[in-house]
C-alpha cells in the first residue's frame, strides 16, 4: 500500500495514538492533517484542583437585566438566593449596549394594552406569544420605577446601580465562574457545576431551583458587543432534557464596513450615554432585509435612513406588512431624520437623551455597513427555552429562565417595540424569581449524589486532561467560515444548508470529543466552542424544517409565507437515544396542549 492511501485510510484509533506525544504531532503535519490539532501543554495540575460546594434554594445563572430581578424578586419571596455569572454584575453580555427600556404608560398611552399587543401581533405576522407580549407592557413601568430608585439612570455603566438592590438584600454574587453543566436528578433539576476562572477550582452548586439568565448566543463574530454569549444556558438545558426554541430566527444588526471589527469604535458613543425610556413605538425591525440587498446587490451597503435615496432598490426578499414599512411612512409624512421621524433639529445631549433606534444605526455610524455583526444571535427574546406558561417555566420542573435565555416569543420573530427587550427582561427575571421562590416551597432538601459530581467533574476537566486535540480556536475559526457567510446563516436555500449541515456534523462527532486546554481561559473556550457547535447544528435543521419565510427566517427557494403549514414555533429536544427531536407547536398554544413530533 502507497504512502498516501496508509494517509488516507488512518483510523480514528490509530489518529488519537499517533497524536499522544510531540513525535506525533510533527507526524500529523507531515500528513497534511489540521495544524490546530497539537500536543497538550498543561499549565495548571489537574489532580490538585479543588472543589467548592455551596447550597442555596434559588441559584440565578446570569448577572444582566434579567438576572439582576430574578435575584431580588426570589430573595423578597422569601428564598435564599445566589447569583453567579461569567461576567459582572451588570456588565457583561449585551446589558451594557442596552440603552432604552420601553414603559408603558397606563395613564398617557394612545393604545390600550390590547391595542398595543394587536399591534405587536401584526407586526410579527403572528408568531409572537401574546401572553408574553402583554406581561412585559404590564409590569414594565414597575420594572422602570425599580431602577429609577437604584439609579439606573444616573450613568451609562450599571455595575453601581445593579449592586445596590443586591448589597441591600445581602444576596452573594460570584463572579467570573463558567457554569457547564445543569444537573437533574429523579427528573428534577438539582443545581448546575463549574469552575472558577479566578481561583481556578471546580464549584459544585446545590439548587432547589435554577434560574437561567443567560442572554442570547452567537458565533463570536467581530463588529458586536456579543463576542462573550454562546448559547451556553440553552446548550446546557438542552443537555438534560429541556426543550428549546427559536434557532432559525436571525438578529440582523448591522456593523460599520471601516474597522468592522472594532465593536467599541463601531458602536460610537452608545456606551456612553446614559439610559433613557421610551414609549409605544411599533416597528418591524432587525430582520435581514440588508443582507438580501447585499446578496443581491453586492457589500457594503450605504447606511441612510428609512426611505433614503442611497439604498438600492431590489425587487423581492423578506417581506414587511404595509403598515410598517418606513420607506412607505416616510413618503407619506414628508422628510424624514436618520430615525426615521421628521426633523427635530439641535443636537441631542452627550448622556441620557432618546437612545438611537435598535434597527438603525447607532450614533457615529454614518458611511458603509456591512452584516454579520451579531452572527448566530436570534432575534430578542424569540430563542432559548421553551416557557410551558406565563411564569418562565420550562420542561423540567425546577428550571427557569428569562430574558434572552427564555423563548418566549415576547416580539415573535422580529424585533416590535423599541426598548421591549430590556424591559422584557427586567418584567420575566421579576416573574420567574417569585415563580422559583414560590416552587422551592414545595421542594425538601438538595444533595447531589458523589457519582453524579465525579462524573461531571471529569466532564467539566476533560479538555485539560487531553493528551493532544484540537485547540478551541482553530475550532471555533472553522465553525464561523462555515456559519456566519450570507448565504448560510441569513439569506437560506436547502442545498447550501445541506452542505454546511454536514461540516457542522463533523465538527460534532469528531472535533468536539477533542478539544483541548493547556488553562482555565482555553478550558472556557473549549466548552463554549462545544455550545457553539451544538447551536449551529440546531439552527440549520430548524432552518432546513421552516419551509417558508416568515419575519427573519429568509429562504430563497421557499420565498413565500405559509400560513396552512407553518403557523407554529419549532421546538428541539434531546431524544432518549441522544439524537435532536423537532416539534411543531402551534402559534397561541402552550406545548401542553398540542405538539405535532417531526
């Protein structure tokens, strides 16, 4: 046998064995196999490591808007509370960027709440959960009373105004720890596992109940504030049964074309204003109309308000209802400003003010945009798990979530009300802390058995005990070539996703098993990485299942919306023999009461 078909023909066994030591990895290159595959260089002494364990009744997964009032709501219910994020306290994820926070007015709306969630529904052309949608406009301008007390906005940063409610309540936060792992136990949830990147140990959390607070996910993409959210609370549900929804959906923020890379200097002076509020103001926003004027007409596209002379005209692509097409409201008012209202004149202060809209650009980013920005991020509040009712709860009994970690369709699959998502958040952490606090009433002690935290402790250390593999970012590099092109992820036809489908299944069965870490920073990606590849397989299958288009699902060869078939959300769910499950769960209806299994 020839030299090259022994190359060829090399068996996964034998692949592990030649990559144990250095002498294999110079093997590897000379066969032309993938320079991310290497020796393992451990800088930390795994069997030295401690392991912390703490109990608690409420443990909130999530330090953002959503995290901050499940904490305060779950302590003032009455439950012992703690609150662990990957980040800090109020500043990290895409609570920071968020800078409007819609308050309904009871007392000066010009829609009743009945008008306004009509109106929501029109605009998400019926996939939106008017349950949801009505909760947030109730409960926002208490949500909005709440932080004006904290001072929520007196500053742009909100690390001092998040702590006061949380210092008050003596609630304990811990910061920088990556959370891996949910744990159920007798079909319950029991607590979740990780590490400390700080003291570099693994934490055991024993939990009556769990409350995921962890933001929306993407692909690390470049050019967004989102480069640290990859769908780790929706992966790690999903591991242990939960249902989860939402993957075909697409966020379609654009970034500036100069330094597209540069998220801070992208973004202008956003992060520095002040947070304000903001009225009824329904839009039909944040879809990929951009990315099939740039599939069609080439990149970059000139950045204008709605109706502006510089975008190009194309026949065809995603379609927006009459009433809220801004090109047609803006021949019908007269000239329009970069917001797309008439003129207001003088310049707006430098902090606080109307915040810019979410699917215009910010302020600075005038010139060319081009998409991909926020690549892999759903539209708010359309992704995550699977709520069985009004109070966050998912599938398994013990586990909520709220925010962008919840699917509850509060805006459907398009972005509605300006503000809504902060306020969505604020309005669901509130509601799934007295929900969990009122659960853990019923729920007697918590002790997570030994075999259960041996075997994921040596699940969560696997990457630093790995002899060789694959690095997590040549991984994560291959993931995004495959994902974030225009053609895959936002402008969709079966063949191309078919294609794709089959290098993600190969990083799945192949890479993820051997991802390595030398330290706990390559240990976080490594299990991120593994999030990522796990989301992307769902977001191509439920891609390929949605066969019509429908707000920011786009799909080229099914260009037209179904209504006879397709007027139900796609639910994904581990089968018992491990394989992922698609349901259809129709639009009005609670997974209780009625699913049709693909």
């Amino acid at each position: 046998m020839s030299s090259s078909k022994e190359n060829k023909s090399i068996s996964r066994r034998n692949f592990i064995a030649l990559a144990g030591g250095a002498a294999g990895a110079v093997a590897l290159a000379s066969m032309g196999l993938p320079m991310g595959w290497a020796e393992n260089s451990p800088e930390v002494d795994v069997e030295a490591l401690g392991l912390d364990k703490f109990s608690t009744d409420v443990l909130v997964i999530g330090s953002g808007m959503a995290g901050l009032f499940a904490a305060v709501k779950a302590h003032d219910a009455g439950a012992k509370v703690m609150m662990v994020s990957k980040g800090r306290l109020g500043s990290s994820g895409q609570t920071p960027f968020a800078k409007g926070i819609f308050a309904y007015d009871h007392s000066n709306e010009k829609l009743s709440i009945d008008e306004f969630v009509a109106k929501v529904s029109r605009s998400a052309m019926g996939s939106n959960n008017e349950v949801y949608t009505r909760q947030m406009a109730e409960h926002s301008m208490a949500r909005v009373n709440e932080l004006k007390s904290w001072g929520f906005f007196d500053s742009a940063v909100y690390h001092k105004s998040f702590s006061k409610p949380i210092e008050e309540r003596n609630i304990p936060v811990q910061e920088r720890i990556v959370v891996t792992h949910l744990i159920k136990e007798d079909e319950k949830i029991v607590g979740a596992a990780g590490f400390s990147t700080n003291e570099q140990k693994v934490i055991i959390y024993e939990a009556k109940s769990v409350i995921l607070c962890t933001g929306a996910g993407g692909f690390k993409p470049n050019g967004f504030p989102i480069g640290d959210l990859t769908h780790d609370g929706t992966i790690m549900a999903y591991n242990i049964g939960a249902k989860v929804t939402g993957k075909e959906w697409n966020d379609g923020h654009p970034g500036k074309s100069e330094n597209a890379a540069a998220s801070y200097d992208g973004w202008g002076n956003m992060f520095e204003q002040k947070p304000s509020t903001v009225s009824i103001e329904v839009h039909h926003d944040l879809g990929v109309d951009l990315n099939y004027m740039a599939y069609t007409s080439g990149n970059p596209v000139k950045m204008g308000g709605p109706g502006s002379e510089n975008k190009t005209t194309v026949s065809g692509g995603p379609y927006t209802p009459a009433e809220f097409d801004r090109k047609n409201a803006q021949q019908n008012q007269g000239p329009q400003s970069e917001e797309g209202r008439p003129p207001r004149g003088g310049s707006k202060p430098p902090g606080g003010g109307k915040p810019p809209k979410e699917g215009g650009g910010p302020p600075g980013m005038d010139g060319d945009r081009v998409g991909g920005s926020s690549a892999g991020m759903a539209i708010h509040k359309s992704e995550g798990l699977v709520p069985i009712n009004d109070q966050c709860e998912s599938n398994i009994p013990g586990l909520y979530a709220a925010g962008d970690a919840l699917g509850s369709y509060m805006s459907g699959g398009i972005y509605t009300q300006i503000g809504s998502s902060l306020a969505g958040s604020a309005v669901q952490g509130g509601v799934a802390g007295k929900a969990a606090a009122k659960y853990c009433k019923q729920v007697g002690n918590i002790k997570i058995s030994d075999p259960k935290i041996n075997e994921i402790q040596e699940e969560i250390l696997a990457p630093l005990k790995r002899e060789a593999g694959y690095s997590p970012a040549y991984v994560t590099q291959t993931l995004q070539g495959i994902m974030i092109p225009n053609f895959i992820l936002y402008i969709k036809k079966e063949s191309l996703m078919k294609g794709a489908l089959a290098y993600i299944e190969e990083l799945r069965d192949h890479h993820m098993g051997m991802l390595r870490a030398a330290n706990f920073h390559e240990l976080r990606l490594a299990h991120e990485t593994a999030n990522m590849i796990v989301s992307a397989e769902m977001k191509l299958k439920a891609s390929l299942m949605r066969k019509e288009s429908r707000c920011s699902h786009y799909r080229l060869d099914y260009p037209e919306m179904d209504n006879e078939n397709w007027q139900a959300w796609i639910n994904i769910f581990k089968g018992e023999d491990g394989s992922m499950q698609f349901e259809k769960q129709p639009f009005g209806q609670w997974p209780n009461e009625g699913v049709d299994i693909i």
